[in-house]
C-alpha cells in the first residue's frame, strides 16, 4: 500500500482497462498478476489479445475514486457512476456482459475513499480487511476503503523584490483629476463666441480685483457661433459695403443744403441765460 509523506494511505484516483504495459496511461500500476498467483489477464472465448487492469493514485486532477462496482449488461448504471475507461489497442475488446464502474467524487469533499484495489482467481480465497466487490471474467475483483490526508495545497513562490516594489513609496503616482463622462462638444477653431472667450482663465474681463468672477450669467459658457450663411457674408459683402462709404465734411454738407451751422452757434449763445444774472437772486 503506497503511503504519503505523512504516513496516511494514498486513495485510488482512476481505474481503467489497457492492453499491456505501453498502452497502459503514465501514473497508472497494470495489475499483471492476482494475489493468489494467477496471471491477472482479462480474456474474451475466441480472441487472443486479453486487457488488464490498471489504477492511478495521482491527485493532480484533484479527483477520487470513492465506490466502485460490478454491474451486468441488464443493469442500469447507478447515479453518479461512471464506466472506467479503456486504453486499448486494436486488437483488443473489453466484454460487454459485466463491466466495471465508479464513482469519482472531488477530494475536498470527502475523507473517505477507495484506498486499494486486489484481484483474485474464482476461488474460495478470502482478502482480510478487503470488500468483496464481485465476479468477472474468472475474476473477484476486491477494493479497501479508508481515511486519507489530502495534500495541502501548494503556495505559489513569490518574489520579495517584486512585493518590496510594489509597497515602495517611491511608486505613488498622485491621483488623476476627475473627467465628465459627458463633456461639451468640441468647437471648430474661429467659431468661439465673444462671452465664451471672456471666461478663460486669463481673461480680465470677468476677474474682479480680489480674483473672483463677476457678472456670470446662466448663458455664460454657452457655446455660441454664427450660421455659415452669415460667416459667408460678413466674409466678402460686408467688407465691399464698408468701403464703399463715403463721410463727407462739414462744409459739403453746407454747400450741399445751402445751410449755415454758424447761425445756429450765434444764436444758441446770444438766448442761453447768465447764472449770474440779478434777476435769478431777487428777494421772495
């Protein structure tokens, strides 16, 4: 009975059928031989080529074999049974007529489990500290159960460098400023209105002598921009109509209108009542 480092039993892991020692899966012992001396090789009437039995106590895939049980061709495969698996060559056919099936349970979940498998010649033999399992092919198939120590799970190395990298002070980076997640559109360059330009931080404008904003309103940061049509226009027409006017002078107006301001200068001066005139102070 192999034991693990603690000294407890190892469980069976898998069982399965295999034509001989290379077609027999990596981590599995072939049962060659029953435990009263008979060869231990499962033979079909008619065909040469026999199968031996194999079992697996590898815990990498993290399973057990917790029963297991011999049922005819007439039999319904018990609930949470499987039929073991075969390796066989091409030559080689397991019977139909009895096959043998287990139940294959986590091993977290229980501490109890198949922890040896024995095969005997059809015969009055009797395996002390065994459970009769039952008859096939010529054979009795025999298994013990028992407690056994699961194996710690394994820690996975760590690299102190890497831990002493990641708690170094040095390695703080300052938090990022927090984002809208919907921010304004983006506007065109040129297309910024007058009001939204008044608001940028350089501005002095909207920045009162002790640095805080006066006269904001709900329209303030607005985006704002003319229709295209008026763009077009002010581009080109309104540039020719500007130059196309002419100021005249004073004197042309004048000339024009026949109309002298020098006489309505004369008078305004000549009517305009003097603040300091006897009559404004006489007595009440």
């Amino acid at each position: 009975m192999s034991v693990n480092q603690q000294g407890m039993p190892r469980p069976v892991t898998a069982v399965a059928w295999t034509s001989n020692s290379s077609t027999c899966p990596k981590d599995f012992t072939l049962i060659n031989i029953t435990e009263d001396g008979v060869a231990a090789n499962f033979t079909r009437f008619g065909i040469k080529s026999g199968y031996y039995l194999c079992y697996s106590k590898d815990l990498a895939g993290g399973m057990v074999v917790t029963d297991i049980q011999i049922i005819t061709d007439k039999e319904a495969i018990p609930h949470g049974y499987c039929y073991i698996p075969e390796h066989l060559d091409s030559k080689a056919a397991v019977s139909k007529r009895k096959r043998v099936c287990v139940r294959v349970t986590p091993v977290g979940s229980v501490d109890t489990a198949v922890l040896e498998i024995k095969l005997t010649a059809r015969n009055k033999m009797m395996l002390q500290y065994y459970t009769y399992v039952g008859d096939i092919n010529g054979y009795v198939l025999w298994c013990s159960k028992g407690q056994f120590s699961a194996p710690p799970p394994q820690t996975k190395p760590r690299s102190i460098s890497l831990d002493l990298h990641r708690l170094s002070l040095e390695q703080v980076t300052p938090p990022s400023l927090l984002k809208p997640s919907n921010p304004p559109p983006r506007l065109l360059p040129g297309r910024i209105s007058q009001r939204r330009q008044s608001l940028n931080p350089g501005s002095d404008a909207v920045q009162h002598f002790d640095g805080s904003l006066q006269g904001i309103t709900a329209l303030d940061g607005v985006p704002f921009s003319l229709h295209p049509d008026f763009n077009t226009q002010s581009d080109g027409m309104l540039s020719s109509q500007m130059n196309d006017i002419y100021i005249k002078s004073l004197k042309e107006i004048e000339n024009e209108y026949s109309y002298t301001f020098a006489v309505e200068e004369s008078a305004a001066r000549r009517n305009r009542p003097s603040v300091f005139s006897g009559s404004s102070f006489s007595a009440q």
